[in-house]
C-alpha cells in the first residue's frame, strides 16, 4: 500500500493492538431487520473506540445476489481498480457491478472508492484450478490483496456482507446508509487502536468468504498463531488479531471440517487438568484436537463474535480477560462488550448472562437443517 | 623426552594457618595432586595435575584451599595466544590429535545473550502465575494433517505415538560409558518424577534401569551397541543419532579401560574390547536409506513409539532437516556446535558446526515455509544453560530443549573439560568404583529435580509476564524476542526485529 496516501506507515506495515467495543444481534427466525440497531447498540460504547476504525457486517442483505459472491473493494488508485478489475474478469463471471452507496458524513474522510461486485467463479477456470468454489474464491481474494497495490478485498461472501471506515462506527453506520439494508443478523465493531492505523481495510469486521469477525482484545499468542497459519496459504497482511483469527477459524472450519464447537475447542483450549475431569471419551477428543491444533491455541485477552452463513457465534479466552453478555429475547440473541449496549435496544430481555471463558455460545437460524453446520449444535437455551 | 615446556595452567594456594593437614584434599584427588610431607609436618601439592574441578576445595573442611590462575606468561601476543603456543608444543611432543571435552570454550557469539524477552503493559494484562493455571505441558510427535471421523460422526483420535512432557525439557543422550552408573540413576530417577525423558545415549540400556522405562528415549547410534529388540521396546520413544553438536561429522572411542564388566554386557561388547562409534551409520549413506532406519525401528515397535532424529547442527541444516521431516521421523533433534561431549578432538569440538540458535530459526522457518512443520516436533539441544534459554528457544520455534551439561553441573561437575582423562572426582565421568560412589543417585535425582522445577518456576513466571498462559502459545512466537547488538544479517536469520523496533 506504500504511497497510496499517508505520512506514517499504513496497516500492515506494523504489529497494531487494539481495544474495542462489538456488538452483535441475529433473529432466529430469520426475519429480517436494518442495521439501526446495532448502530443504537455501538453507540453506547462510544468510549470503547477512539474514531480510528468502525464496521459492520450484514448476513442476508442480499437475497437477490444470495448464490453470488458479494465482493466489496476499496481502490486508493484508479489504476488499481483497473488492474483489479482485469483480475477479476480473468477469475470470475461479473454478474453486477456498482459503487457501493455512501453519504457524505463530516466524521468520514478520505474515502477511497468503494465499489461491489457481484461474481461467480469462472467454470472453466474453476475446474482447472481443481479447486472447489470457496478455495478458489479464497485464493482468489488473497492474492488481490497481497498483490494489487492500491486494492483491498474486504468482503467476499455470499449474501453478506462488511461495511467499514475510518471513524466512529455509529458514523460509520450511517455513511453507509445501512438503515436502508435487511438482514437476519448483524455484528459491529468499534476501534480503539493503539496506532494510528489511518487506512479503511484494517478496520473491522475482517471477512474472508462468509465468515467475519469482530474482536475485541489483544491476543499474546500472535506470531505463534500466524506462523502456524501461513503455512496453509493464508497471508497476514494486516498484523492484526482479527485478521489471523478469521483465517484460523476459515482453516478449522471450513478446510478442516470441524464443528464450530470443536473449533472454539482449538482456539480457546480448556486448561489440561479440566480436559482431564472429563469423561473418557470426551476427554480423548478435548486432548486430540488442543494436541493436534496445538499452534492455534489463542492465549490473551479476547472476546469475538463470529458471523457465518446462518449464524453467530461469540467466544471468550478461556481465562475472560474481557467482557462479554449475551442475552435472549423471544426469538433474538444479542452479544456485546457491555451489557448497557444491549439494553439500550433490548431493555428486558428474558434473559441475560455472561459466558464463561472458552465456552462458544452459537446461535444458528431455526430454519438451519440438523447437521449443516456439521451438527452438534447447541441450542441457546440448552448452554 | 625433552623438556617439559608446559607450565602447569592453575597454583594451587593452600593457607597453611587454616590447613589441619586432615589430608582429605589428598584421599578425594583421582589427579593425585595433594601428598603429605613427612619431613615438613605439611600438605604439598604438584600443580601440574591439577585439572581444577574444584573436588579438593568444596571438601575441605577449614576453607584452606583455593585454585587460580596461574599469572606465569608468555611474551603477550593477540596472535599467538599462550592456549596455541601450548597446543604446538604438546602435537609437537607427541604427534596426536588433540583431545578435549565438554562444550567448546572459545568466544562464540551466544546468541541467547543478544535476545531479550517481551512483557505485557496496558493493552493487554499479564498473567499471576500464582493465581491462575500456567500450562508447560508439551508433547512431542507428529501432528495428524486430517480429521477423520466414525460412523456416528465422531473424531477418531488415534496419533502415532506422542510424547508427553510436563515441562519442555528433557535429559539429553549422555551413554553409560561415558558418565557413571550413578550419574544415569540420577537422571533416570529424575526424569521420572518430573514427567519427563532421560536418554540412554549410545551405550544401551543397564538391566537396572528398565524399571525407568516409560521415561526413557533409547538411543540407535552408529555402533549399534546394545540395541536389540527388548531394548527397543524398553523407552518411550527411539533416537537415532547422525551427529552430535561437540563433534559433527566423527563418531566415537570408548578406550577398552573403561568397559567393565557391567559396560560390557550393557553394550553386548566383550570386556576391555574398546567400543568404536563409526563416524556414519554403514546402512545410512543418503536421506532414502534413513527412511529405511525409521520404517525398521518402527516395524520393531509396532509402530507405537516416536522416532526421534538426532542431528548436528551444520551449515546445510535446514535442508537436512526438511528431508528428516520427509523421512517419517517424528521428531528432530538439533545438536548445536557449543554442546558438551565426554571426548572430542579439540579442533572438531571448536571449529565444526554453527550456534544452535541460527541453525533453530533457520529449520523451523524452513519447515514452515515448505508446510511441513506439523509433520515432526523440533527438539534443541548444545548448550541450554537456563529457563530465559528455554523461553528463548521456544520463542524461536522450538518444542522443547534437551540439557545434559546443564544437568551435569546440577550433578556437581565443574566443568574442568577432562572427563576423557576418567578420573572424575564428581564420579560423573568415570568409571571407577571408588569414584563413582562419591556420587550419591537419591541426591543427585533430587538436585536435578531441583534444578527444572526452578526452571519451570521461572518459566511460568516469563511466560505470564508476556501475557502467555500456555506454553504452545510460545512456540514460534518470534514478536516475544528482540535482538540486542545484532547486525541485520543475524537478525533476519532469527526472524527477530531489533529492540526499539
């Protein structure tokens, strides 16, 4: 990204922490809803983020587009979004093409161009590639932002998708205009960073495929995580946490084939002498999966919320070094940094609780097959 | 004979107000340094034995006894130092190579003295270890690279063989032969009751110690001395040694003098026979044939016992070790050129093979560049001398680290560099009865014991200050280390930025 703009190094250039505020909400049954809540909600936590980074993401805001994949780009450079461009139309099929609608906000400045792209993968590419769709758009994505200067991917799924910006996000929010998008679930993040990061693609949600994420912490784990994640493809241009944990989650998840429970089961470890309370099998399992993973053990401060195709999912370091509350109303589940942020949209919820550390709270849409997340999931009011 | 031009290297002070002539100094030297003189009513001493380890000063029971440095010297010269001068004149007296032992003691860069450690302010906190679980559990062995699940869509759990060890420290091969019974009886007993591995080296494995089984690595070396399938089956896990860090590239001589009759059924040699170590395996000529070591071993271990593959560390060494990870070896084990040895030639010991920690940040990122760092654990070993060594090695990608000179000083050796001679006082080095008593197992398991769980103290309390509370989180956590001093081609080679950076 060198001389894109800025004086001081730009994200990735240099290790950046942060502290932050998130937030996040799904309606179970599916019904669709703007993001005005989850504006309302950050809003709460202002003091939680510093203006230096906010985001959204939205799941099932594109019905229209829902087997495409959504690809949001920023372009510091009209020749980038050139040589984007013939990229992308060398790899995939353009199906639509646009400027993403924004509003000019005073908090919001020095917006690059943002544009969306609605694709598909292009079949026979694809088949050569010998790849399926998600490796192939992976790759796809990766390669942009390692190696087209002046252009960042930051959003890549199917009928979701990520708005971010340099600034308070409840600005952000509203630059954006997300009042006008519908989704059955929405995350937001605040940022506190401890550099200035001055550059749109470090803020988050960091997105790669479907999967997003918030996170709020600053993991101490990091270098041993990237360098274990590198080696399958991944490229930690960012030097954040978010970033290294998406891909370890996308790794798990996604090429690993594990359950959402069992990846949090990696990330977030149970300490040995609880995986030894437990019973036989169970404890086989716990030990397995921390000794083969061993290298994406997450250790430090952290609290996330995971959006994925159908769900959330919000997840603790195993001591809770940092705060997170869920709560439940009727068919809707909220998670936040501070339980003021959720009553502010929620004032009474039928329920409100703290998770432990290490132990994933995952909600999924009712409508969710048994086993399309792979199965064992748990029901909210089974945790 | 000419002259001697040697002058003896160390004085010997004795004050003779405090000396009560009790003449322990003279019944506990091997070297023969300290007699009675009838005549004078007074303790003497002839210096040029001394090998100054230091067993006449820790016994004697008034303090009257001290060794320095001899201030005898040669015309100064920063090129011909007094150590080369003296070297010519013994090669020139008796036209042989020049034998040494132990670590090499020249002026090497020791790079874990130009790394510091990081620590945990305001954005993220730091962790009590007195408060809150800190984990060092390790284990060792190859990561499985696919989930595979049963029928009812659970995970099959089946590893090939893991070690686990409580803390990421073992007991490096040191052969019975080289050191005493006593001294593997005190790592063994240890070993054991820390949760961890002792090695048997080259020498096989004494009857007595089968009982230490499930804490033992056996050894395959190059000479192949008591190996047989009981002995195979005995450890926890089987190494086999290419190399080692003191003296790459040569094998070994146990002299004749030392196989006793234990040695010798231990090593299944006849008695007083001398036991030579090849310099290469004679079925181990290519990388191909070294895989056809491990399949063997692991066919006669059913495949249920990690393979570890010890090697020294030389220039080439991280394509040597992409190719041990490629060979079905679960572990490599990097020997670096500063570690210990009982006996080496001195210009092998202190010109052959690179620091431990170049040749560690150069394998690991080797292995990680080409995808296969889960396919084998990586062990260090040449000279770990504390728990910040341990922090730094695993910082910099290790699993865990082998100590043997470290554990031998625990034992009481002082490091006087003449084990070759078999004349320890500590009865570490020796095989001679008499010595060899002096060095009490029960004792000796206990100040080892001592030694890692202070060790591991300190580790947890490093650990916690950078914010870690498990020691996997460590691993290849190169931002935790900053070079100190460091030119740019060190630093890049370590993967470590500059401090201030």
């Amino acid at each position: 990204m060198d001389g894109c703009h800025q004086r001081i190094p730009l994200e990735g250039a240099f290790r950046n922490s942060s502290g932050c505020a998130i937030s996040g909400i799904i309606d179970r049954s599916g019904k669709r809803f703007t993001a005005r809540e989850a504006i309302t909600s950050i809003s709460v936590m202002h003091d939680r983020s510093n203006g230096l980074g906010g985001g959204f993401a939205g799941y099932g805001i594109y019905p229209e587009y829902k087997d495409y994949t959504a690809l949001h780009i920023f372009y510091y450079s009209s020749e980038a979004k050139r040589a984007c461009e013939t990229f992308l139309e060398e790899h995939f099929d353009l199906i639509n093409l646009s400027k993403i609608p924004t509003k000019k906000h005073p908090a919001i400045t020095d917006v690059p161009l943002i544009w969306r792209y609605f694709v598909t993968a292009l079949p026979t590419k694809l088949s050569f590639s010998q790849l399926d769709e998600d490796e192939y758009t992976a790759r796809c994505v990766i390669r942009i932002n390692r190696e087209i200067e002046g252009a960042y991917v930051f959003s890549s799924g199917k009928d979701m998708g990520v708005f971010k910006a340099v600034g308070f996000p409840e600005d952000v929010g509203e630059f954006y205009m997300l009042d006008e998008y519908e989704g059955y679930s929405w995350t937001v993040h605040g940022r506190y960073p401890t550099n200035t990061p001055g550059w749109w693609g470090g803020s988050h949600p960091f997105s790669l495929l479907s999967y997003s994420v918030v996170h709020n912490g600053e993991i101490s784990s990091y270098d041993a995580n990237r360098r274990y994640i590198e080696m399958y493809g991944y490229a930690c241009t960012l030097q954040t946490d978010t970033e290294v944990i998406t891909y370890m989650i996308d790794y798990l998840h996604r090429r690993m084939g594990l359950t959402l429970e069992e990846v949090s089961h990696v990330l977030a470890a149970p300490f040995w002498s609880t995986i030894e309370q437990k019973e036989p099998k169970e404890r086989e399992e716990y030990s397995y999966l921390r000794n083969t993973f061993a290298s994406m053990l997450i250790t430090g401060p952290f609290s996330i919320i995971l959006g994925f195709k159908g769900g959330l999912m919000a997840l603790n370091d195993r001591l809770k070094l940092r705060s997170l509350v869920a709560a439940e109303k009727a068919g809707r589940v909220y998670f936040a940094s501070e339980e003021a942020a959720i009553r502010v949209i929620e004032p009474e919820p039928d329920r409100l609780w703290y998770p432990s550390g290490g132990k994933a709270v995952i909600v999924t849409l009712d409508s969710m097959q048994e086993g399309e997340e792979h199965g064992h999931q748990l029901s909210v009011s089974a945790l | 004979m000419g002259i001697n031009y040697l002058y003896p290297p160390f004085e010997i002070i004795r004050n003779q107000d405090r000396c009560i002539a009790c003449r322990v100094c003279e019944r506990q030297c091997a070297n023969l340094v300290h007699h009675y003189d009838e005549d004078k009513k007074r303790m003497t001493a002839d210096e040029s034995l001394c090998v100054n380890c230091h067993r006449c000063v820790s016994l004697c029971p008034t303090r009257a006894l001290k060794i320095v440095k001899t201030d005898h010297t040669f015309k100064e010269n920063a090129n011909w130092k007094t150590e080369v001068i003296e070297d010519i004149y013994r090669q020139a007296q008796s036209g042989g190579v020049l034998l040494a032992s132990m670590g090499t003691p020249k002026e090497y860069p020791v790079y874990w003295d130009k790394m510091l450690i990081n620590a945990s302010q305001v954005t993220n906190p730091s962790i009590d270890p007195l408060r809150e679980p800190m984990e060092t559990r390790t284990y060792l062995g190859k990561k499985s690279a696919k989930i595979t699940r049963d029928g009812e869509g659970r995970i099959i759990t089946s590893t090939t063989g893991q070690l686990k060890l409580d803390i990421p420290i073992m007991f490096s091969a040191m052969s019975y032969g080289s050191i005493s019974y006593n001294a593997h009886k005190s790592l063994a007993m240890a070993a054991s009751e820390l949760g961890t591995f002792y090695n048997t080296g080259e020498g096989g494995l004494h009857k007595d110690f089968y009982q230490y089984g499930k804490n033992t690595i056996v050894q395959v070396a190059s000479g192949r001395f008591g190996v047989h399938p009981e002995y195979l089956n005995a450890g926890a896990a089987i190494e086999i040694k290419m190399g080692q860090g003191a003296k790459p590239g040569i094998g070994g001589h146990l002299p004749g003098s030392k196989i006793g009759e234990d040695i010798s059924a231990t090593r299944m040699i006849p008695l007083h026979a001398d036991a030579i170590s090849p310099a290469p395996h004679h079925d181990i000529y290519s990388i191909e044939d070294l895989r056809q070591l491990v399949y063997a071993l692991k066919e006669a271990t059913r495949y249920t016992k990690p393979v570890i593959v010890k090697v020294a560390a030389v220039h080439n060494i991280s394509a040597i070790a992409s190719g041990i990870a490629r060979s079905g070896a679960d572990i490599i084990a990097i020997d670096g050129f500063r570690g210990g040895t009982g006996a080496a030639p001195a210009r092998i010991r202190d010109n052959v093979g690179i620091p431990i920690e170049l040749a560690l940040a150069s394998v690991d990122q080797r292995l990680r560049q080409e995808g296969i760092r889960g396919n084998v654990s990586l062990v260090v070993g040449g000279s770990i001398r504390s728990s910040s060594d341990v922090i730094k090695a695993i910082a910099l990608g290790a699993d865990a680290v082998y100590i043997a000179t470290s554990a031998l000083v625990a034992l009481g050796c002082h490091l006087c560099r003449t084990c070759h001679s078999g004349k320890c006082n500590w009865g570490i080095a020796t095989q001679n009865p008499e010595l060899v008593k002096r060095l009490n197992p029960e004792v000796g398991s206990q100040h080892l014991v001592n030694l890692l769980t202070a060790w591991n103290h300190e580790i947890k309390e490093m650990m916690g200050g950078m914010g870690i509370n498990s020691i996997e989180a460590l691993k290849g956590n190169r931002l935790m280390l900053r070079g100190i001093a460091l030119h740019e081609t060190e630093l890049k080679i370590l993967g470590i930025a500059h401090a201030g950076q």
